[in-house]
C-alpha cells in the first residue's frame, strides 16, 4: 500500500485539531438531545412533535386501527 506524502505534515498537525472538533460537536448534540428528551419526554424525541402523538400508547392503538 503506497502512502500518500502529499500535504503529510499538514494532515499530521491538523489531525488532533480534526479529533477536538468532532468530540466537540458530539458532546455538544449529546447535551442537546438530553435536554430534548428531558423537556419533551422520551416519546417526543423519538417520534417527533410533528407526528402529533404524545405516548407509544397512541402509536399502538393508531397500528391497531389500521389492522382492522
């Protein structure tokens, strides 16, 4: 396998930068999405405020209806 010298020291340097940041914008949507859940409850996090349902009970009778 051939390694690419090209831009080398650059990729070097930059890469701790590059681990800071993605560590730093998933720490940072971690929170958020805690905070999400947190606020609006675990059912609304996953299946969103759009959707207008507010518990999984409500998903389980909306399937059931649709069986029928």
């Amino acid at each position: 396998m051939k390694i690419n010298k090209k831009y080398f020291l650059i990729r070097l340097i930059t890469s701790p930068l590059k681990l800071i940041f993605l560590l730093f914008w998933y720490v940072l949507f971690s929170v958020l999405k805690t905070f999400q859940w947190v606020i609006y409850g675990g059912d609304e996090v996953i299946f969103g405020k759009d959707l207008e349902r507010n518990t999984v009970g409500e998903l389980i009778k909306e399937v059931q209806k649709l069986r029928i």
